[in-house]
C-alpha cells in the first residue's frame, strides 16, 4: 500500500509541476 501512496503522490506533484510550468509559460 505505501508504493501504491508513493506513486498516487508522485503523479500529482507531476501533474502540478507541469501546471506550473504550463502557467508560467503563458504568462510570459
């Protein structure tokens, strides 16, 4: 169960990054 916690919380700091990214990117 813990992996399975690792990689739920792996993809959602992915996915924010790429949200980030994604902001900062057309905020320029």
């Amino acid at each position: 169960k813990a992996t399975t916690n690792a990689v739920v919380t792996a993809s959602i700091l992915i996915l924010l990054f790429n949200y980030l990214l994604t902001g900062i990117f057309f905020a320029n």
